[in-house]
C-alpha cells in the first residue's frame, strides 16, 4: 500500500523504485520511500 493509498502488486524492486501492477498490464513506479504498509497475500483479491 503506498502512502497515497494505491494498493497494487510488487512486480521488481530495484535501489531507489519499486514497480507495482495496480491493474492487468497496468505498472507504476513509486520510491521506495512512499511505501506505507505491507499487507498480507490475497488482500487486494479479498477487497
């Protein structure tokens, strides 16, 4: 969950960015630093 509250899939962490899927073939890259939380598997698939 990044600190905005986009909720997504981690797709590749690099040094400073994280890719995440937030929809199918849809990716976004965020610093690492605006990462909020990390939730547990099948949240997004639950909500």
């Amino acid at each position: 969950m990044a600190a905005g509250g986009i909720l997504g899939k981690v797709t590749e962490v690099k040094d400073l960015y994280v890719s995440i899927e937030i929809a199918s073939g849809t990716v976004i890259k965020l610093q690492k630093s605006a990462i909020a939380n990390i939730l547990p598997k099948g949240t997004i698939d639950s909500i």
